[in-house]
C-alpha cells in the first residue's frame, strides 16, 4: 500500500536553448521614399503639375487675350520685378495690409478680453459678431468713402472690419473650450481679470487664437485687393489691386496674370514663413496640435 502512495518519479530532460535570431538591421529608406516624406517637395510637385496643366490648356486654345501661357506669365512677373514696378504696387499693398491687420488684431482681443471677463462684454460681443460677422468688408467701401475719403483712411476701415470679427470670433470660442480646471488653477494662485487672459486663458485657447489669425489674414488680404481695384478706378493709384485693373484695361493680360501670381505666392509666403513657423513653435511644440 506505501508504493501505491507514494508520488510517480518523473525523469528530467535538459534541452539546449536555441540560438538568438540574429538582430535586424535596420536599413535605411530608398532615396525616393525619404524625398517624397518632405512636405515641401511634393507641394512643389503638385505646383509643377498646375503649371504644366496650365501651359497646356493655354498652348490648346491659343488666345494669349483669354489665357496667356505659363512661360508668358512667367516673363511678364519676371520684367515686373525687374522694373520695380510689381515690388513697388507690392510694398504699397503691404505697408496698407499691415497696418489694418494689427489694428484689427488689436481691437479683436481688447472686445474678447471684455467678453471674458464681463457679462456685459460677452452680450456685446455675441450681438456684434452676429450683425457685422455675415457683413462682407467690400459692402462697406462705399460708406468707407464718404466718412474717410479717397485714401488709406478707407481702406483701412474695410481692413479692420474684415479681421475683427472671424479673429474675435475665433479666440472667443476658443477661450470658451478652455478647461474649467485651468480656469480654477489660475484662481487659485490669485489671478484675476486681464492676469487671468493673459496667463491662463490665451495660451490654452492658442489653436483657436491662430486658426482665427489666419482666417482674418485671407479676409483681410483679399478685401485689400478688391478695394484697391474701386480706388483704382477712383484715384488713379494703388497697389497690387490698382496693378491688376490698369494692365487689364490695357489689355495686358500676361500683366494682369503675374498680378494674381504675386497675390497667390504672398499668400504662400505669409502662410509658409509666418503662420507655420508661429504654429511649430508654439502649439505643435506644447503638444496641442499634430
């Protein structure tokens, strides 16, 4: 009875473990796929093919009057900006484009600031917004013309209005997704009011701040151009708006082309250069943005 209880003796077998599976080296991208990762060269891809498009459909209705080719647009921006002239119109639209932009930015985050902080100020700024938002800034050149006359004054006004609204609008509703717990952090170390704007409030709704930022930019950019053109018939001077009108009274069609070519790559630019590198440092680099 003692050898049916005692417990089976099992035999032990030793294995060799198998050799580790060699490490994968890992090897570099093939030079096609490593270019084709760089934004900026398959936007520059995607600008060849417009091109190349446009050159064809140019060269196949042969009507230079209708369509100018590519390479005669190319032409007439290159003499543009060897003459001066197209930077000298550029520089006018600018220096007037600047101005009512930090004007309009300005006059945005003073009635957002108020809106934030006061009851009263976030009534005025809902009822605002709600008439002058939907209200197209060129709509207001006539009246712009009879309070400021044929000069800056007028453009300006239509600048202001064209920035203030989308800007404010935007910084309010992102001001208004701001955590309420970061609302009560910045209570509790004692700010209030602007303090609280500043330091708490604009950088968590900064996503929306710039967002808004570009879209006043296009607003503003585009508003400038068609003002520009009515003064151009108005004072006989002007920048890129007035340069368009005149060489399309003159039937220099390549002209009025390399006009809309400097209005697209400004717009670029600014997009490229100043917007992208605010947003990479900034919200992309405090992980609020992909």
């Amino acid at each position: 009875m003692s050898l049916l209880l005692e417990p089976p003796i099992r035999q032990e077998f030793e294995y060799a473990a198998a050799p580790p599976a060699p490490a994968s080296v890992t090897r570099p991208l093939p030079l096609a796929q490593r270019a084709w990762q760089q934004d900026w060269l398959r936007k520059a891809l995607i600008l060849l093919a417009l091109a190349a498009g446009w050159e064809a459909i140019a060269r196949w209705q042969n009507n230079d009057l209708l369509l100018p080719t590519f390479l005669q647009t190319a032409r007439a921006f290159t003499e543009g900006i060897a003459s001066g002239e197209l930077l000298e119109r550029v520089r006018i639209s600018l220096s007037v484009l600047l101005q009512g932009y930090v004007l309009g930015v300005i006059a945005a985050f003073a009635l957002t600031a108020l809106a934030v902080t006061t009851r009263l100020g976030r009534d005025l700024l809902e009822t605002l917004v709600a008439m002058f938002n939907p209200l197209p800034a060129i709509a207001l050149l006539p009246l712009a013309l009879l309070w400021f006359g044929l000069g800056n004054g007028s453009l300006l006004f239509v600048i202001v209005h064209a920035v203030l609204w989308p800007l404010a609008l935007g910084a309010y509703a992102g001001f208004q997704g701001v955590p309420e717990t970061l609302r009560m952090a910045g209570r509790n170390y004692g700010l209030r009011g602007l303090p609280l704007v500043v330091q708490i409030l604009v950088p968590a709704a900064l996503p929306a701040i710039v967002s808004g930022l570009k879209i006043g930019w296009a607003f503003a950019w585009r508003t400038l151009i068609a003002a520009e053109l009515v003064f151009g018939v108005s004072s006989g001077k002007g920048g890129l708006g007035w340069y368009i009108f005149q060489n399309r009274n003159e039937l220099y069609t390549d002209k009025v082309f390399a006009g809309l070519a400097a209005v697209i790559l400004i717009g670029l630019l600014v997009d490229s250069l100043v917007f992208r590198t605010l947003e990479r440092l900034t919200i992309r680099r405090w992980g609020m943005q992909r």
